[in-house]
C-alpha cells in the first residue's frame, strides 16, 4: 500500500504533528468522503512507501528521519502571490525548505510541481517563464525532475471567477509554454513532465510519464505488484489518501479539495491532533475496517 499524504488536503502544511502522533502509534483512521460512517484502519506495518503532496514542507522536515518508510516528496511551488495563494508561506522560505528535503531524501526522491499554471492580466505568459527560468536555477543541483499542469474548471475556480479573471489558454499559449518550459529545464539538466494534461509535449522533450509510475514505485518498494489507481484514470499506481476535503487553510483560489470555505474552518477546529482521525473522533456507531491495500 502506498499512502497519498495528501490529495485531500495539505496534511504536512497544517496537520504534521496529527501524522507524526499516527506513525509513533501505528495507525491511521479515515473516513470514507462518501460513506462517511465506513472508517478504513490502516496500520503503518502495511505501508509500503508514502508520497508527501504539500506546498508548504517546513512543518515535517525535522520529522522525516524518524519515518522508516519510503518517500517520495511533491512540493508544488508556484509563482503566484496572496492574490491568489492566501495562506501560502513566503516562497523563499519553501525554497530552503525543499533543499534540506534534497539533502534528507536525497533529489531522486523529490519532484517539484509548478502547478496549476493560469493566465491572467497579471500572470500572463512572460510572467511564467521569467519565473519558471528563476525557479530552475534557485533549484538547480537539489531538484532533478518538474511536474506541470494547468487549471482546470472546478467549483472553487468558479467561485472566484472574479478573482481569477482567468484567460482562457490559446494553442499557441500552450505551445509556447511548453517550447519554453522544455528548453528551460533541459538547458539545466532537468527533467519535466505534464500531470494528466490531453496536450502532448514530448516534441518539447517532456518526459511521457505519470506522478508516480510503477517504474517509480518499484524504485522506492521493490514491488512491482501495485493496481492502476481507481480515483483518476491518469495511470498512476493506486494511492491510499488519509485526508480529508475542506480541511485546508491556504485557501488557493483553484483549488480542487477546498470548495466551502466555511467548512474549511469548521474543520480546522474540530481537528485534534490526538485523534485518530484527521477531522473529529470516532463515533460509537463508525464501522471500522482494517485495510491493507
């Protein structure tokens, strides 16, 4: 079983003392987002690896020696301000942060996803490779591998259209930003890849590759025994996620996991970093299930 920590929300950013307090104890309950009375127990002894998706490290960094688990680390980092990402730490700081995940994991274990990419007044082509370029070379020597995507038409998109005030993308738009993004990250020795995007960049010398393919996954497990995961048909191995929608307090205006933000607060109180559950405790009449993949 590999772990998604977290697609749901950004459990590292909020919620890394919960997840630390989980490993020491062994286990982990999770709360099934569509039968939310059906709890799956899983127990770190059946974990094969973990994948971290943060846009905020720093929280677990000290913690990661103690975790005897394979990692794979995915940070995304964008170039946006608090326009757009309200609750995101100072980029710099991030910036520091990946490198001593770098140091720990070591680069092969670390990808960077400059993700979601959207075009506005204010952040518009030039702006993007102007800032991609920067993050490559502040980057170069720590991270080997970028992952990209564009925005997609969600319902927390659609609740700040206003905000947003998005462009929609031109062929050429695309065009470009992969010619650039490719000569970019060549020209350093990296590698690139889009994340689940229709449009083809492999002429850009974009890597035809998937977030975490069973190549990848047989790197950080031995096992070459992992299922097609079932939530996206994009050709990842399955992923195990422990979080919990609505539950995280960066507020980005695109995100896909927050769409009520008055629930993002109420689940942040009810949040107790001893339960076994992300969110809340456990009720009398939950039906708990052990799962082991």
């Amino acid at each position: 079983m590999i772990l998604n920590v977290s697609g749901r929300t950004d459990i590292v950013a909020f919620y890394s003392d919960w997840f630390r307090n989980r490993y020491q104890e062994g286990y982990v309950d999770v709360r099934n987002p569509f039968y939310p009375k059906q709890v799956s127990r899983i127990y770190f002894e059946d974990v094969d690896a973990i994948v971290f998706c943060t846009k905020n490290p720093l929280p677990i960094i000290d913690y990661l020696e103690e975790i005897k688990k394979p990692i794979l680390f995915q940070v995304t980092l964008t170039p946006y301000g608090k326009d757009i990402e309200v609750g995101v730490p100072n980029k710099k700081d991030i910036i520091a942060g990946i490198k001593r995940i770098s140091e720990i994991l070591g680069k092969e274990f670390l990808y960077v996803r400059y993700d979601p990419i959207l075009l506005n007044d204010r952040y518009d082509i030039r702006y993007h490779k102007k800032m991609f370029a920067r993050l490559c070379d502040q980057l170069e020597g720590y991270v080997e591998h970028f992952i990209v995507s564009f925005i997609d038409d969600y319902k927390n998109v659609r609740s700040h259209q206003s905000d947003l005030n998005l462009h929609p993308f031109q062929k050429q738009d695309l065009e470009e930003i992969g010619k650039e993004f490719g000569s970019i990250a060549l020209e350093r020795n990296m590698t690139i890849q889009t994340c689940w995007e229709k449009v083809d960049f492999t002429q850009y010398g974009f890597l035809n590759e998937v977030c975490l393919s069973p190549t990848i996954a047989f790197r950080l497990t031995g096992k070459t025994n992992f299922p097609k995961w079932k939530a996206r048909n994009c050709g990842c191995v399955n992923m195990v996620d422990i979080g919990v929608y609505n539950s995280c307090l960066h507020f980005c205006k695109y995100c896909y996991a927050n769409f009520d933000e008055k629930k993002v607060r109420q689940n942040y109180r009810e949040h107790d970093p001893h339960s076994s559950l992300l969110i809340g405790h456990l009720q009398a009449d939950d039906i708990v299930k052990i799962r082991k993949k």
